[in-house]
C-alpha cells in the first residue's frame, strides 16, 4: 500500500546545477520520486535484511538479522519503507520501531539487549542505558531500527518520523504495546584516518608527524546521516562505541572517501525520552530545510 509520493530531487539537482552552471553545456536536471509504503512481507525481506546489515556493520555478524526482519515484517502498519520503482521493488530505505519489553523472549532481541549493554559499559556516557533496558526495568523502550542507501538524500527522513509517530498514536488508541518512555536509535559515525599504506611510502623522517596528524582526524567524528546530530540535541544520553567485530587491516583504505584518508566507522547510541521525539522530529525537518 502506497502512504505517500513525492519528487525528491534535493540535493542531487542542487550540486548537478552547481558542477555544470559553469560550463557552457546544458544543466541535466534528475528527478527521482520516492514512494512511501508500509512494509511488504511478499516484497521487502531481503531489501530490509540488507539494509540491517548496513546498519550494524561489523557487528551484524553477532545478531539473526532474519529472525530481526521477521519481527519488522510482523507488523505491517507500523513503520514504513522507501522505493521508486513500485512495492514489488527492494526499499531504498526504512524507519520502523520495536517493542523491547514485548519481544523480551526473542532471541535476536535477547542478542540485541545484551549487545546494547556491553557497548553501555564501554562508554561511560552511555552507562545509564544499562538500567533502562533490562526486561526488568520499568522503563518501556522502543527501539527505533532506521537505515538507507547511502545515496538516498536526508530528505526522505522526516516524512518516514512523521508517519511512525502517527501510526504510533493510532496503535496506542486501539490498546496495542507502542506506548514508550523512551526511544532507542542505533546508528554509525566515522572517523577519518590515514592510510597506512601511505606512510609507509612516505619519507621515514616524517612518519612521526603523520602519526600525530592522523591522531588528531581520529578524534573528531562524521555522520553517516545528518539527522543525527540533531536527534541528538534532544536526546537524553548518546554516544559512541567500537565495534566488537574489527575489520581487518586494509579495510580503511577499502572505505576512503578523500583521496589520503580511509574511514573507520563506530556504532551509537541515541536514547531520546517519548515526549521529546516529535520536537526532534520537527527539528530533523528545519535542519534539513536549511542546509
């Protein structure tokens, strides 16, 4: 079932415009429309399984990531996908939310809850999620589970928000489990770091000043995705961690995005209280509006 259409061409038109104004050839413009729609058990499980592995990176190895998109595709009027080329297409991108008390007995979710706590531990900014997640707890915990291809635009974003929290709203009226005091959003950052396959083909007199340079890319952190560090201006704890499963050495190098630096991704968490989503989510919108 379609939920929405709209032409998307953001910042893809933008920066084509922008590359070719100054040459005397004609401005290409492309339009890409995206369609929203609620999750497609017939269509969307292996779209969703790899959008999950995108999602935990290294570390999806550690979770059933097919028993995790079976818990999506259970609930069908609750989150939504992105595609463009019809429902009977992979999705481009996703947003929905899960119950963590509820699915308490799952396994992957069992898997999940371990996994968030350890990486609680490691970062002492995120050590207060350590009382809130356990099945014991009273907090109820809704783990917002959101990822995209990595040339789908920030654009697509809120409306996917906007329709959790409406559908959020309508399963609260009707008695069913989706009433949170808190939200748990997963997500990745990265850091820039040199090669070492360039210092190595550097002079060895200046090995150790590219050390220090490198240490100082390694401490300031990227987003994968913008909306993040506006959702994190509302968030009540969020931080980072490194993965448990580490890449290999070489890796960086497989991930450059400049042409001397690699990049090393980490995992986050962003815990926000229920009440402060929809602000959030507004702000997501503005932010994105003006960039």
């Amino acid at each position: 079932m379609t939920k929405r259409k709209e032409t998307a061409d953001g910042k893809t038109r933008r920066q084509e415009s922008e590359e070719e104004s100054s040459s005397d050839e004609d401005i290409n413009m492309l339009d890409v429309e995206f369609e929203w729609f609620d999750p497609q058990p017939e269509y969307d499980f292996h779209g969703l399984k790899a959008l999950l592995r995108q999602l935990f990176d290294v570390d999806a190895q550690l979770f059933d990531l097919s028993a995790l998109t079976d818990l999506i595709l259970a609930q069908p009027l609750l989150g939504s996908t992105v595609k463009v080329e019809g429902n009977e297409t992979d999705p481009y991108a996703f947003l929905t939310v899960l119950n963590l008390h509820e699915h308490k007995d799952k396994p992957v979710i069992q898997d999940l809850i371990l996994y968030f706590a350890r990486q609680a531990k490691t970062n002492p900014t995120l050590h207060p999620l350590t009382g809130l997640l356990p099945p014991s707890s009273e907090a109820k915990v809704g783990l917002i589970l959101t990822e995209r291809l990595i040339n789908v635009p920030s654009e697509v974003v809120p409306p996917m928000y906007t329709m959790l929290l409406e559908e959020i709203s309508w399963a609260i009226g009707d008695k069913e489990p989706y009433e949170f005091s808190h939200y748990l959003i997963p997500s990745k950052t990265y850091q820039e770091v040199a090669s070492p396959l360039d210092q190595e083909s550097r002079p060895q007199k200046k090995k150790k000043k590219t050390k220090n340079a490198g240490a100082q890319q390694d401490s300031e952190v990227f987003y994968f995705h913008p909306e993040d560090e506006v959702l994190q201006r509302h968030s009540a704890i969020f931080g980072g961690f490194e993965y448990e499963k580490q890449e290999g050495e070489g890796q960086s190098d497989a991930r450059r995005t400049f042409h001397e630096l690699g990049i090393k991704p980490q995992g986050q968490m962003i815990l926000i209280e229920a009440d402060k989503l929809e602000a959030a989510v507004n702000a997501i919108g503005e932010y994105l509006r003006s960039t």
